[in-house]
C-alpha cells in the first residue's frame, strides 16, 4: 500500500514537471518572436554642449512596440550633433536632447531660441554657498541705496528688492554640467535671461549689489513683492516733513458805487411880479 501511494506521488510529480517544462518552452518561444528595433543609447556620460561620436555611443536592441519618439537607430545621423543636456550613460539619444543640426558646441548651444547668457561675478555668499548649479532656477535680488528730493527731502535710503524670478542657471565658472549634486564655491555663474532681463541685470550690479536666492525646482509661482527699505525692516517712522509755509491771504472787500451826479440845472431869467397884493414868479 505504501508502495501505491509512493509511486502516484511520484508519477505525479514528473506529470507537473513536463507541464511546466511545456510551459516554460513555449512562454520563451513566445518571447523570441517579439518584433525588436536598434536604437542608439550613451555608452558613456555625455556633457551639455558636447558634440557626439561614434565612440560615445552603442547599438541596442529595443521592444518595436516601445521605442521612444525622436530616437535613432543609424549612428552616422548623430555624427557631430550637440547635445543641450546632459545625457548619462545607457540613456536614450532622441531628437529633443539635441541643438538643431548645424549647430557649433559649447555653451551657446543650449541657449534657448530667444533667450540670452549673461555672466554676474558672485561669492560664496551670492552664490548661495555654491549650491546654484547648471539646470537650478534662481531669483535675483539687488540691495542698492535709493533717494527722492521730492518724497524724502533729499536724503538717500537702502532697499533690497527682487527684479528678476526663474532665471535659469546655465553654467557656474566654466562648467555646465547639471548632474552634480556638489555644491561648487564659484566666481562667477552665468544665466539664461531674456534681452529685457539682461538689461535690468546689468543695471542692477551697477547700482548695487547681487544676491541669487535659490528656488525649489516645481516652484514656478512668483512672488509680488514691493521690496523692503531700512525703515521698514527696523519700524523706523520717518519724521513728518515741515509744513510749508502758508501764503498770504488776499481779501477783496467790496466798496458801495458812487452816486452818480446830478444832473445839470439849465440857467433861466425869473421875474418876480406882484399884482393886486399877490406875489409870482414868472421864468423866461
């Protein structure tokens, strides 16, 4: 009985394991008449405004069903391109991380059409302690001293103000690489403005002095804000301005019309005639 037992056991475990050795061979079959396509990926870290070679790239078999838009599949078609953001190794090369063809490497390459890189000279303390890196957004604020004859009787005050939000960092000294995660205390950062950006940049370090003020990367909110002065920040009240000195007052007093003269009495010969005991006056 024991045998019985024993050997159905048996027999039925070499029945389970040709159903799963059936299965296993047909699910591989299956699998290895997937369509597939090439495609070209990074075979090494390939910098921002770096022009593209055969040796830094390779060919890849990729699924037809999911290639993704813009890639490519013949490495003589990358030939020279530039690339506008930096692509790490084994990543996709596709059409949207690459400056149009024709296009010369380096920094200008990943300028936006439009836009303009403008160089601000910073320390450790503008420069956020060297944690604005290429790919961060930055705002821009100036400190600079400000005076109205009109409004404070002359005298000047400071004002720190923000004149520019979501600038872009394009590069930091002479490296543009985004993938860093080091902070990198630097001379000087250069920014992605547009031509209106640039000119109150320019003006804004010649009056006074900068500060980058780093932003979160999804914050795309900006900020209304009038700047603060010294006053403001301390609870200073200004002193009243001196009233001004009051104007004389005119009054016109009104005087009553002369009357007018009297009229002429014409001249006229009278004789005084008494007849009868009674007295006339008769006039010629």
């Amino acid at each position: 009985m024991r045998n019985l037992k024993a050997l159905f056991l048996l027999l039925l475990a070499v029945l389970l394991g040709l159903a799963a050795a059936f299965y296993a061979t047909r699910w591989v079959a299956q699998r290895g008449t997937f369509a597939s396509t090439k495609v070209a990926v990074a075979a090494v870290d390939i910098e921002l405004g770096s022009r593209i070679n055969p040796q830094m790239l390779t060919i890849v078999e990729w699924p037809a069903g999911s290639v993704p838009p813009g890639a490519f599949s013949d490495l003589a078609k990358l030939q020279d391109r530039v690339v506008k953001t930096t692509i790490p190794r084994g990543d996709t090369i596709l059409e949207r991380k690459l400056a149009p063809p024709g296009t010369k490497g380096g920094l200008s390459a990943v300028i936006a059409e439009g836009k303009r890189a403008m160089t601000v000279r910073v320390n450790d303390v503008v420069g956020v302690a060297g944690f604005a890196l290429p790919g961060n957004y930055v705002d821009v604020m100036v400190n600079a001293r400000k005076g109205s004859r009109a409004g404070n009787g002359g005298e000047e005050t400071e004002i720190s103000v923000t004149v520019l939000e979501q600038v872009l960092v394009l590069a930091i000294a002479q490296e543009a690489s985004r993938d860093d995660t080091k902070p990198k205390v630097v001379s000087a950062v250069t920014l992605e403005l547009s031509p209106e950006e640039a000119e109150k940049l320019d003006l804004a370090r010649n009056v006074g002095s900068l500060s980058l003020v780093l932003r979160n990367q999804l914050d795309r909110e900006s900020a209304d804000t009038k700047g603060i002065t010294r006053e403001q920040l301390f609870g200073f009240k200004k002193p009243p301005l001196p009233a001004p000195p009051a104007k004389p007052v005119v009054r016109v007093v009104s005087r009553p019309a002369a009357p007018p003269p009297p009229a002429p009495t014409l001249r006229r010969d009278c004789v005084e005639v008494i007849s009868h005991g009674q007295r006339s006056i008769s006039c010629f």
